[in-house]
C-alpha cells in the first residue's frame, strides 16, 4: 500500500515539474528537484512504516507486561470480554438464519436481544472459567514436565488430559450450572439441566477441539493458550447458533455451549 501511495506521488510531483515553465528551461533543476523530493518520499514512507510498527510493537508489550504482573487478573479481563463478545454472537447468529417448514415459507422469529444472558457470561468468564483455566493450563504443564514427555507427544498427552480425563467434563458442567444457578434455578434444575446437555457438549466439542488444541498446545506459549481458546470460542459460539438456533424457552442452552 505504502509502495504504491509512493508511486502515486512520484508521478504527481514529476508531472507538475515537467508543466512548469522553470522545468522546461532546467532540466537539471528538474532533476534535482525530482531527486529531493524522492529523497523526502522515502523518509516520510520509513517513518510512516516505523510509526505502524512501534504501535503495534507497543500494545504487545503493554499486554505482555500485564501478563506478567498480574497474569491471572489480566486473563479474567480478556476472558470477560471474549466470553461477552462469544455470547454477542450467539444470539445474533441465529437472527441471520430463517427456518423453512415443511411447505418451504420462510419464517424469521423477532429478534430481542437478551442483555442479562451477556452478563451472565462476562461474569462466568471473569470470576469463574479465566481464574480457573489459568491452573488447568499450568498443571497441564507441570504434568507434562513431570512426566518427562518430550516433542509431539507434549500436545498428545494435554489433549487426552484436557479432553477425555478430567477438564471438559469439569468445565462443561461448571458452565451449565453457573449459568442456571445465575438463571435461579434451584439444585434438582441445574443437575436436570447437565444432564440433558453434558454429553451432546462433549461430543460436538471433541470433533472441534481436539484439533485446535493440538496446534494450541503444539505452538502457543503456556500464558497465551488461554487466550487462543477464548479467542477460537467466538467461533465456537457462532457454529453452535447456527447448527443448533436457541429454543424460545430454554435460552439456547445448547448454542451458548463454547466450553472447550
């Protein structure tokens, strides 16, 4: 962009030089000023391209400085952002899709967005699932050190842990039964309400996680897995809205489902 930006100007200046009637009786007048303004072009294009690139440098090391310093408090403000915005997707996606019945009319239910289920998950996501995914992560890792297991069998091992041993049963029904008890439902509802959701979650998640998080464990640093999750769990949400659309009275149980 930066080139042909540059290019547009040479041939401005070089044009309103050659129409000039100094140009024409100096060539080397020409010449020079043709050659200065280059000159200024391409420090003002270096600069322009450093400028972009301190910025860019700038909020990296601004994040990572926070991570450091407080990694768990900064993980639980990215994750109550990122889980606002996943449940921001879920209930606009299914607005976007219309439902044909049987004699193929198209319907569209209206759409009225649901401003406490959004706070309902920037809440879970920062006191609840940013806190506590912050030590699955590094117990993950410790494991892994502890168990001595060395190149592709690093992103194996967390998988199988992560996936089938203990942490997506966990954090699967931890999200179910905040979200209800948040809801007020009473105990006998929350248990009824993982029951009915646990294990179509845990299917639908292995057949999208379990390839995400062997890249993620593979080749993103510790303190930045957290952050590829909650990331990927945006899209997560909108697959989910739009295979499965929110039923009216259950509040789209199954499509707020991003636990990974």
């Amino acid at each position: 962009h930066n080139n042909n930006s540059i290019m547009a100007l040479y041939q401005r200046v070089g044009k309103s030089l050659l129409l000039s009637p100094r140009s024409a009786s100096s060539p080397t007048i020409t010449a020079t000023s043709l050659a200065r303004r280059a000159r200024f072009l391409s420090t003002e294009a270096a600069a322009t391209t450093a400028s972009t690139t301190a910025k860019r440098k700038g909020f990296v090391e601004w994040y990572e400085g926070h991570l450091n310093a407080r990694p768990v408090l900064t993980k639980a403000i990215t994750g109550a952002c990122l889980w606002g915005l996943g449940d921001v997707v879920a209930q606009v996606v299914p607005t976007l899709i219309q439902d044909e019945d049987g004699d193929g009319d198209t319907t569209k239910k209206e759409f009225k967005y649901d401003i406490p289920r959004t706070a309902r998950a920037v809440t879970f996501g920062f006191v609840i699932h940013a806190p506590l995914s912050h030590l699955h992560f590094n117990l993950l890792e410790w494991m892994t050190v502890k168990g001595g297991f060395t190149g592709l069998s690093i992103p194996i091992f967390k998988t199988v842990m992560e996936q089938f041993v203990y942490w997506s049963w966990f954090s699967n029904s931890l999200y179910h039964g905040a979200m209800g008890a948040m809801q007020g439902k009473n105990l006998d509802e929350i248990q009824n309400r993982i029951k009915d959701v646990l294990w179509g979650t845990q299917v639908a998640q292995w057949k999208f996680w379990i390839p995400v998080q062997l890249l993620n464990f593979q080749f993103v640093p510790v303190r930045h897995q957290l952050n590829v999750v909650l990331l990927t769990s945006v899209v997560w949400t909108a697959l989910l809205s739009a295979w499965y659309p929110p039923e009216e009275e259950a509040e789209g149980e199954v499509s707020e489902e991003k636990k990974d």
